[in-house]
C-alpha cells in the first residue's frame, strides 16, 4: 500500500537564500517549522503597512 503523505521538501539553508536577501535581511530570516521553506520581510512589507494604516488598520 502507498502512503498518502506526500514527503516534506528538503529543508532550505542559507545558502538557497539569494545574497541581496541575506545581507539586507539576515537577521530577519524565519523558517516554517513543518516544510523548513525560509521566509523574510519582502520589499512590499513598507507598502502593505502603510495601506494598513491609511485604512485605520495599527500594526
């Protein structure tokens, strides 16, 4: 019998992080705890806050 599970991706390093992210994001960097795909403040971060708060959303 086949397992229905579909198998986890391989866990990303830092190296699979693009050298611009790393340096300007380094220290922000989180890592999903179930599939280890790594996620950082993108430049649309700025924009999406600002959006939020002309709409009376505080962040």
């Amino acid at each position: 019998m086949r397992d229905p599970t579909p198998p986890k991706p391989e866990k990303q390093g830092r190296n699979d992080v693009p050298a611009n992210v790393l340096s300007g994001h380094g220290a922000t960097l989180s890592r999903c705890g179930d599939c280890g795909q790594i996620y950082w403040p993108g430049s649309h971060l700025a924009r999406l806050r600002q959006r939020l708060a002309e709409v009376g959303v505080s962040i």
